[in-house]
C-alpha cells in the first residue's frame, strides 16, 4: 500500500493542541473503529490499536498523536501546523477560508505531509478564526 491522502476540519481554539483533541474526541465519538470506551492516550498505550493506525489508519485526525511546533520537521506521526510563510504561499492575507485551504489542496497549490505525518492551519470566516483544517497520509 501507499498510503491515502486525507482532510478533515474541526473546531477552532486558539490553542492548537487543545482544537486537534477535541477534533479526535468528536471523530472517536462518531467512529471508535472497533476499540471502544477508550480515550485517545489509552489507544495510544494499545498495541492493538498502533497495529492498525500503522497498518491502514482512520484517515482522519486520529491517526496522529500530537501537535508539535511548525518548525519541527520530524517523523509522524504527528500533525503540524503550518508557518507563516508556507500560509501565506497559498493564501496570500495569510487568512485562508475553508474555500481557499479545499481548493489549494485540490489544486496541489498545497502539498501533503509524508506518510503517517498530517499538517494543520486555521481557517477564517470573516476576518475571524473559525476552524481548523487538517489534512495527511495515512502511514501504510
């Protein structure tokens, strides 16, 4: 296999870290993939579920473990926020909507992460912080 790309929103917080667990809480709620009644460190702690996030995955937010800072360029499977910069590339206000962030990763304007890695930005509506959007590739 070679790994599926995938995108997803979810809720905005200013704090990243806080936006990308309740984004896993709210996908876990809607799919546990067979591993119920368990939060996102206890799946993390089951070799079970390990097994089948790096053998297939969800392709969603649950795949990754963590927020690290945009400057970290190293393996997943983790999710990164994007800089300034790589922003402002695509969206050049450096305040992309869901409309501009769905077409640049449409138009290949935005590049996926490597394998078992995801990227994360804000997404604006009206001036104002309104969501989070993530995207990856599953780690198979």
């Amino acid at each position: 296999m070679g790994g599926s790309f995938w995108w997803q929103s979810g809720p905005y917080q200013p704090d990243l870290g806080a936006a990308f667990r309740q984004a896993q809480e709210q996908e876990l709620a809607k799919d546990d993939h067979g591993f119920p009644g368990r939060t996102m460190d206890e799946l993390w702690e089951d070799e079970g579920w390990q097994e089948y996030i790096f053998t297939g995955g969800t392709g969603t937010v649950l795949d990754l473990v963590d927020v690290v800072a945009p400057t970290d360029a190293g393996a997943g499977p983790f999710v990164r926020p994007l800089t300034d910069r790589e922003v402002r590339a695509w969206a050049p206000t450096g305040q992309p909507t869901y409309a501009q962030w769905a077409d640049a990763l449409d138009t290949e304007t935005l590049h996926f992460p490597a394998r078992g890695c995801g990227n994360c930005t804000v997404l604006y509506r009206g001036g104002q912080p309104a969501q989070i959007g993530y995207w990856g590739v599953t780690a198979d």
